[in-house]
C-alpha cells in the first residue's frame, strides 16, 4: 500500500457515522427482487439509472446475478426501511478465490445505495455490519469491491483501499479514436489544461491505433504446437486449468472454475461472451473471456490466464489469446476495446506487456480497489501486490 493511500484509510476513518435510529434492516425476502429494481432503477434514487439508454434491471437480471448461483441458503443482500418505505439497498456476491492453489469462500460488493434524503446517517455502515455477521458465520474469508464514489463509507465500514485499478484502452476505429481523444480532455479541467491533456496524449493513442491496426490483419503466427480454439462446454477442465495457473502464479485471484464461468459468460442476460482456451501439446496452458458490449460497441477482456509451456513463457500465449480476442471484438462490430490490471502481482506484469503489445493504452481511471478480511487475519490479503484479478465484473 502507498503511504497516500494509507494516509486516505486513516483519514477516512476519523468521522464516526451519525447512527441511524429507527430504521428496519432485513436480510432479502423471496420476491423482493421487484422492490429492490423498482428502487435501482429510479433515477432519483440512482443518478447512473437510465442514462445513455441503459434499459431498466429486470427481476429476472437480478435473480440472475444475486441468487442463481448462489449455492448457499440465504441470499447476503441486505434492505433498509423507513416504515415501509425502501431507503438502501447492499448485496454481495458469492465468489470463489484460488489463493496460492486454495479454493476460498469470498464476496464481491455489488448494489450499494442509499436513497440521497438518508445519506450521511450511517445506513450503509449498518447494512454492511449486517452482512459481514453473516460472512463470518459462513466463513466468508475476504469481501472485496470497487469503488469511485464510495471510499470513504466503505473504509468507515472496515474496508480498506488497496489503490487505483490500471485502465487500458485500445481503438478500434477512427470514431473510438477521437472518442477517446475528447475523453482525455477530462470534463471540469480548465480549457487550456484539458487542451494540452489532449495534445500530450494524441501520439500515445495514434501510436496505439496503429499497433492494434498492424495486430489485427497481421497477426503473429501461432507458435508452434499451439492453438487457440473457443470453448463451448464450460467444465472441470476449467478448474483444473485454474489451479495450474495459481500454482504457477501464486497469489490471490478469481477462481476461473467451469461452473463459476458457465453462470458468469454463458448465463449472463446482460452481453455476450466468448471463452477461449490455448492449448499446447494437447495441455490448456491459457484461458481468455472476452465480453461484447453491444450497445456502446465495446469490447471487454474479461479474464486472462495463462501458464508456460513446456518450451515457451507464458506471455507467448497471452499475446496469442489477445490477438485472437481483437479478432473477436472487430467481428462483433466493436470499436474499441478495455482491459484492466492491477499493481505488481507478477502475472499483471506479464499482462500489462501484452496488452500494450497489441495496441492497449494505459488512460487514467478513478477505481479504488477495496478489501475487508472476515475470518481471515493474513496480512496477505492487505497486500495489493498479491491480488491478480482481472475484471470488474459489474454488468451496469
Ligand atoms: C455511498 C452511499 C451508499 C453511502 O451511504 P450512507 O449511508 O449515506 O453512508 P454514510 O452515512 O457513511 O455517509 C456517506 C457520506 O454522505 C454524506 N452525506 C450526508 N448527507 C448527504 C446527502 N444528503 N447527499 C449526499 N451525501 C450526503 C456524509 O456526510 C458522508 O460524507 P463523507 O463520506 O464525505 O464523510 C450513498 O452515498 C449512495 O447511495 N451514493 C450513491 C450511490 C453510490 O455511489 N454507490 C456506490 C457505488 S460503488
């Protein structure tokens, strides 16, 4: 952690919440997904609802993500009400990390809301410490979020800010180029500031483009003995592949298990995805997601694994799964494309090469990466450089 951001955890903490008195908070109740939606989806309620033509959330998106693959009994989304009324909203989903080769039990922070008249009387604190009794009970090892706008609750509510998440971005047409140009031009800078942002960045995107162009209709040619080929069935061979990857990079990341990618890829109801896995000498050494947003015309790499061959590193293969992955978002119509990537964890390195080798651009983001240990007191958790994890995963 940097001593800035440990100085905004400290910070943070120092305003003691105004308790919230006479509020209900409940755990989720079957057939509260309609209360819930009708709440996420006003815009009074959430300034992100309905913007740029996002279709409202329907009951069945919501089952989807929140209950379907939750193997448990007992859904970890928490209420808030004022009499009768719905006045905050908390969920957690249930994942599985592979930490150092173990499978734990983990939650991701998902639809954090407070209605705008509640802000500032702790609610969230209280929804959150609802939720984290419950983690402990079901020995949940670490909750874990990403945030811009909610720092410094989440930090009052025992989370800690591990850091800003790297953005890429690579253009795939002219228009994302000058998108992406006028992107940098950073609304509320002062004109003559987001003029020259604009300007120092305009060789790094053209120089991109290109690369990505070259990439794209001329290719590296596969190594030998290696292809790459798009999964249809989503199996055990996935979780085996995952453990060999942790092995091989050690640290903490999302455990690429078939079932966890079957729910995430091929059930979701928001976009389209597509796995692929590279194969060498009859072994699956790497495994990519990628995600077709249809309605911007993005394209996402989702997840990125990868483990040597017998003959050849693991970025060999990265650089394969990344130009097929381009080859993908320009068939689907895409005209650009994002990735992320986190600090120094080793296999981020590797990624970050790779990306930047077939045309990515690193562009500023505001992302914090946000960790709360429940049962678990291993400062390795608290370490940013140990934690590989390659998606946002938030479908709005
Ligand atoms: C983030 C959020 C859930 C926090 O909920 P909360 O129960 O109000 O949390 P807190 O009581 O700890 O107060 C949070 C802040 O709101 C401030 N606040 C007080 N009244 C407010 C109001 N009417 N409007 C906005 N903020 C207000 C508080 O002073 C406090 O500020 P600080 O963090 O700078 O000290 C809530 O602000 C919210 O719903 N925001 C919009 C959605 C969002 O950004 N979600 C996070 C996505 S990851």
């Amino acid at each position: 952690m940097t001593d800035q951001n440990r100085a905004r955890n400290v910070q943070a903490q120092r305003r003691a919440t105004t308790p919230a008195a006479d509020f209900t908070i409940r755990f989720y109740q079957a057939g509260d997904e309609g209360l819930i939606n009708a709440f996420y989806n006003d815009p009074s309620q959430r300034p992100g609802a309905g913007v740029c033509g996002v279709p409202a959330r329907t009951n069945s998106e919501w089952i989807w993500e929140f209950a379907s693959h939750n193997q448990d009994s007992g859904i970890p989304y928490s209420l808030a009400f004022d009499q009768e009324r719905l006045v905050g909203i908390q969920g957690f989903l249930p994942i599985q990390l592979i930490h150092d080769g173990r499978v734990e039990l983990s939650e991701k922070s998902e639809d954090t809301l407070v209605s705008p008249e509640y802000r500032g009387k702790g609610l969230l604190d209280q929804m959150y410490r609802m939720l984290f009794e419950r983690a402990l009970q079901r020995g949940v090892v670490v909750q874990w979020g990403f945030t811009s706008t909610a720092v410094k609750p989440l930090i009052r509510s025992g989370f800690k800010s591990l850091g800003k998440v790297d953005f890429y971005r690579l253009n795939l047409s002219a228009r994302a180029v000058a998108a992406s140009i006028l992107r940098h031009t950073s609304p509320g800078l002062p004109r003559a500031e987001a003029f020259a942002n604009a300007v120092l960045r305009f060789p790094q995107i053209i120089r991109s483009s290109g690369v990505s162009l070259i990439r794209r209709f001329f290719p590296r040619p596969m190594p030998p003995g290696m292809e790459v080929v798009e999964l249809t069935k989503l199996d055990e061979v996935c979780d085996q592949f995952s453990a060999r990857f942790s092995r091989a990079y050690p640290g903490i990341s999302v455990h690429f298990s078939g079932s966890y990618l079957h729910w995430r890829c091929f059930k979701n109801p928001y976009f389209r995805y597509r796995v692929y896995a590279a194969n060498h000498g009859g072994e699956m050494v790497g495994l990519a997601v990628f995600k077709i947003d249809d309605r911007s015309r993005m394209g996402i790499v989702s997840a990125l694994a990868a483990i040597p061959t017998e003959t050849q590193g693991a970025s060999i293969v990265l650089n394969a799964l990344l130009e097929t992955g381009l080859r993908v978002f320009a068939r689907h119509g895409c005209r650009s494309a994002v990735a992320w990537c986190f600090w120094s964890h080793a296999f981020s390195n590797l990624v970050r090469d790779s990306l930047k080798k077939v045309g990515f651009f690193n562009f500023a983001a505001d992302t914090d990466f946000m960790v709360r240990a429940v049962t678990s007191n291993d400062p390795s958790y608290l370490n940013p450089n140990n934690w590989f994890i390659c998606e946002i995963m938030s479908e709005r």
